[in-house]
C-alpha cells in the first residue's frame, strides 16, 4: 500500500484554463507553487482540488481525458470534458506524478464500477454538509474492479474502439496515444494505453531502496549538498534515477562526465551543461562563454545539479564551476546556492590527462570541502551475490589480492563460460583493439549481412548525439554475430542492459529485423527503440535504433554500469588505477568471468584515494559515535531517579 499522501498530492506549477465549445481557451489561471489532490466529496464522488495557498478550486471527475506522452518531464494535462476545463499540470517530480496518475486512473476505473453518478436533482435533494476527504490510498481491490470493467467493455465491443487511435485523447480516465511509439514504456512513467487492447492496470511498484540509499535520498530531499560514493555493484545510478524522480525537472539538471554515464540517467553531459568547453582556457574566457545565451539559462534556472561518474571530473575543472557558478548567480554561496547530488567512485576510473600530468581529484580541488556538506557510503553489493567473489573484488578495489585471490583469478582462465552459441564478452583497454575485433570477428562470419541504420531526430547534431547514445549510427549484423543489449527491455525475463546473446536468424520483410538468443534463455525479436537526450535550450535530441551492440569486444570505459554475463579480461595492458577493478567488477558471478594473463602487479589503487576514502571512514565512524554517545546520554536523563 502506499502513502495516501505521495499516492493522492503533488506539489507542482498548475493552470487552469476554461475552454468554448471550439476548445480555444477563454479564461486562464497560473499558479506557480499548486497543491493539487485528489479526494471524495460528501457523496463518495472523485474531485480534483486545486490550492494554490490561499483558496482552492474543486472539480469533480465525472468523465475526463488524461494527457501522458510529456510525463517523464514532469508534465501532464487532465481535460474535465463535461465542464470544457482543463488542468495542466508541469515541473512536478516524475515519480510523484507517476504515483498520483496511476491512482487517478485506476481509482476512477474503479469508482465507476461502483454505480451511477448522481444526477444534480438527487445531489439537492441529499442534503449532506459539504465535505471534502483525501483519497485512500491505492489498495489490490481498486486494481481489480478497474481490470474488471476493462473486462466488461472489451468483451460487449470488441471493435468498438476500431480506428480511435488517432483522437485527440481518449475518454473517462484512458489515456492518450497520439502517435505509436516504440519505447512509451521505457520513457513515460504512465504507460500509454491503446484504447482497443487495454492491458491489466497494476499497483504502481518498483524496486525498492535499501536503508543505505533511502538515507541519501532523505539527505538529498532535505536539500543538502550530498557525496555518494559506493563499489561497483551497489546501485549508485539505480539511486541516482530515483534522485531525478524526486526534484523538479525545471530546476533540476542531471549531467554526468561521460556521454554514455548521462545517458543512463536520462541527463546530458557536465561539460554540455557548463559551456565552456574542455575549461583548459584562462577563467576570465571561460565565464565569457558560460554568459552565452544558451548556456545562461542552464546556470541561472539550475537549483539542483546531479554529476554522476565524478571521479572522471577534473579537481580544477570543478573549481572553475564553482567560481563561474558565483559569479554568473551573484551569490557568495558555495557553487552560487546551487543544490550538488554529486556520486561516484574514486577508486574506479580518473579523470583523463594529457601526457605525464599529475592527475587531480575533485576532493582534491580548493572548493570541494566548502561545496559537500554529506559524504555517504552505500556498502551493499547487488550486482553479485557470491560473498567471496565479492570479498575478492573488494581487495581489488583497494589495490590488494592476496595470493589466494590471484590463485582465485588464475583459474579462471579455465573457465569455460560459452553456452548455446553465445561466446565471452573481451574487456578491452584501448577503443581500437574493440573496434579491430569486432570487424574481424563480423567478417570471419559466413552469409550475408544486413545493416540497420538509425533514426536521428536531427542529422545536423548527429556527433553530439552519438557521444551520448549507447547505440551506433550504423548496426550490421549477420547470423551468429555476437551481441549485447543496450536497454532494460523486461528486466523479468532477464532482458537487461548488458545481457549477452546470439542472432540465430532475422525476420521475413522489408525491415528484417533480427532474432536473438540470449543468455537467459530468451529469445526475441529485437525491434526499434528510443533513447531521448538532452541538448541546450531545453531541446530534446533522440536516436531510433535497435537495441544492440557487436560484443565479441567491447572497452572497459564503455562498460562502466553494466552487468555482463559472460565475460573475459585481458589485463595486460591496463595502464591507470582502478581499471581493474572495474573491468573485473563488471561480472555478474565468478563462473561467468574468464581472466587472460592475470599479472597482480595490473591491480593498483591510487594511494590519495585511499587516504581520502579512510578519512571518510574515521568521519563517518567519529559522528555514529558520537550519536550514539547523544542518545545514550539522554536515555539515562530520562531513567526514573
């Protein structure tokens, strides 16, 4: 069951429009900061209270249209079709919006099992005190009165709803499909409902936070400047796209330092959002360019800023944020007042230098001190459940194996880890060794290949779009080519970024698209997805493509966040700390991963990590005592006498 307040309110900007009988709008009333509810009158029936601090406005929800497709943005418009009033709802957190959607629908699909409205006359003639009661939260029983009614009007009119796909919205809590879309499942947080094949409503669940990152989000949520930090494994994005959920899109912009990392949480990258380039130029020229029009507008609308994959950010680069940050909002305030979510993991891989520069953390920049108010560990493993698998990547992570680990990690060699067609995944170092072997291995392959080209929303944009896509360009393919999926398709069956398959064959037609076996046992068709990225200006970007990458090869840098299944390593040729570590952390299991010429010399942590990480602990371990020390203290001021 959920909170009835997270299920039934949100707080969000709101305007409410009065329509003619043409749908043109003759009244409008914007409200910046809204509450807006649902609940039940005197007389049990649905209301949408809109509050907008001082006096509220109540409609009742007789028959209305709901608007969907801009939902991950925060935004949603709910059309009182009866009254010709409409509601538009924007900058609420998703996840909230989520929640609150689903419960309007499935409370109404459920309302109407209940019986007849009540006509205006029999409303007079009740008689009853006016009285307005939040809705009750979402319980099993509301889901399955709705999906019975859903029943009902599918087996009396089955072609009813013929050739109602391209209305303007459908009716009496349905919701919107404009156009069809491959990933409406994947982007909008309500999935979009066919009107004709109306699909089993659900409790709105997901997974849920363990205590560790419900803590830092109650952190963030408190609105304090966070650090979270973690191995691999522990959920860092999983958490971060909650954190994303939680604030206001207007306000809110999550970046990360790499095209692919921000990809993940649906962000754009930190130096697209700063402006000013590589930042190598003097400050003066970098405020200079951070003044531009385009990127003004990302520093002063900015209240919170998510960077993900911090390790790879340059200590002096986050010091020049923080300075323009100042100066561009004209505030003394460390980064200018602007809220950090700042995660990552410094064991994991540095920034990237020119030469024999001396490389430089963000912990280590003037600024990062004043910047964090909460550094915060999550310590529990859930990408691996073997605990002495996870014992010996915990001892790579720190640059120490034991001569029991390496005698782990040698044997591994023998593994064999190929099954049903499906070969090892090689972690590379160096982009073009991935390059070189996935073109060799594609042309050793018989029979001829198809190529699938991907759809850009914009040609011109095309290099921007693939520093940020998990996905090429241009994808050829042949039978028996080795693949990888790049997209959570249903994480049930197994079909997750990062599972390993084989194509066993593609479709007949025109498209042809191709038929995979993968790992888990599955196999599908693999069919045209979207990813949707952030460019400046607020402008969305987005690449149609199949959901797959070559993966006899793919490079350590490319893997960060990903779970593979079968995967072999070569080592020899690792050339920073913490490669690895995550090279070898990116295996789901022991049995899975096959080590190519282990050498324990390869296994290097940086030595002002780990002095920056042991002080964290002494901190973290310094305030749990002191806390304890606070509470016990008052437990015995409170002991009778």
């Amino acid at each position: 069951m959920l909170p009835g307040t997270e299920a039934a309110e949100i707080q969000c900007c709101a305007t409410v429009e009065q329509l003619n009988s043409a749908g043109q709008t003759t009244k409008r009333q914007a409200i910046r900061r809204a509450l807006v509810t649902l609940g039940r009158n005197e007389l049990r029936e649905m209301i949408l209270r809109v509050h907008d601090g001082k006096v509220h406005q109540s409609f009742l929800l007789r028959e209305f249209q709901l608007f969907t497709r801009f939902a991950r943005d925060g935004k949603s418009t709910i059309k009182l079709v009866p009254d010709n009033i409409q509601v538009l709802i924007s900058d609420c957190p998703p996840d909230r919006l989520n929640i609150f959607l689903k419960t309007l629908s499935i409370k109404h699909q459920a309302f109407k099992q209940e019986g007849k409205p009540l006509g205006d006359r029999a409303r007079m003639l009740a008689g009853l005190p006016r009285s307005f009661e939040t809705i009750s939260p979402l319980q099993l029983k509301d889901v399955q009165k709705a999906n019975e009614l859903r029943g009902k009007v599918n087996a009396d009119s089955p072609t009813k709803h013929k050739g109602m796909k391209e209305r303007a919205g459908n009716r009496a809590g349905s919701l919107q499909v404009k156009r069809q879309r491959t990933d409406s499942d994947s982007h909008c947080p309500v999935k979009s409902l066919h009107p004709a094949k109306k699909p089993a409503l659900a409790l709105p669940v997901g997974r849920k936070l363990s205590t560790e990152q419900s803590l830092v989000l109650s952190a963030v949520l408190s609105g304090k400047n966070v650090f979270f930090t973690g191995s691999a494994g522990t959920g860092k994005s999983f958490l971060l796209k909650r954190i994303v959920g939680s604030l206001p899109p207007k306000s809110t912009y999550a970046t990360a330092s790499t095209g692919v990392a921000a990809c993940h949480i649906g962000g754009t990258t930190l130096h697209a959002f700063a402006g000013i380039g590589s930042g190598s130029a003097p400050l003066e020229q970098c405020l200079e360019l951070a003044l531009r029009p385009g990127v003004l507008q990302h520093w002063t609308s900015c209240r919170h800023l998510i960077i993900d994959e911090v390790s790879m950010v340059e200590g002096e680069f986050f010091d020049k944020l923080e300075a323009i940050a100042r100066s561009i909002r004209r505030s003394s305030e460390p980064f200018g007042g602007i809220q950090l979510i700042v995660c990552g993991d410094f064991l994991q891989l540095p920034p990237v230098t020119k030469g024999k520069e001396k490389i430089k953390f963000c912990f280590q920049s003037r600024s990062w001190r004043k910047c964090i108010h909460v550094n915060m560990e999550l310590t529990e493993v859930r990408r691996q459940t073997d605990k002495t698998f996870i014992s010996l990547l915990q001892a790579v992570r720190l640059g120490r194996v034991t001569e029991e680990d390496t005698a782990q990690l040698m044997r591994t060699t023998y593994h064999k880890i190929e099954k049903d067609g499906i070969l090892a995944t090689r972690l590379c170092t160096h982009k073009d060794d991935v390059e070189l072997t996935n073109e060799k291995k594609l042309q050793q392959l018989p029979g001829e290949s198809r190529i699938f080209e991907a759809l850009d929303s914009d040609p011109q944009l095309v290099k921007m779009i693939d520093a940020q896509s998990p996905v090429g360009r241009v994808l050829q393919l042949k039978v028996g080519a080795q693949v990888m999926l790049t997209k959570n398709l249903e994480v049930q069956k197994g079909l997750v970024n990062g599972a390993r398959g084989v194509v066993v064959g593609f479709e007949t037609g025109n498209k042809g698209f191709p038929l995979v076996r993968f790992l888990c046992g599955v196999t599908e068709v693999m069919k045209m997805q979207r990813w949707m990225f952030k460019a400046g200006n607020g402008i969305y970007l987005s690449r149609q493509q199949l959901p797959l990458k070559l993966a006899w090869a793919i490079s350590i840098h490319k893997s960060q966040g990903m779970s593979l299944d079968c995967v072999e390593i070569s080592l020899s040729r690792v050339f920073e700390s913490g490669q690895a570590y995550v090279a070898l952390s990116r295996a789901r299991s022991l049995q899975g991963l096959r080590v190519m010429d282990f050498d324990p010399k390869v296994v290097r942590a940086n030595p002002e990590v780990l002095q920056f990480y042991s002080k964290l602990r002494k901190e973290r371990l310094l305030l749990q005592a002191s806390m304890e020390m606070y509470v016990g203290r008052g437990n015995k001021e409170n002991e009778p006498l």
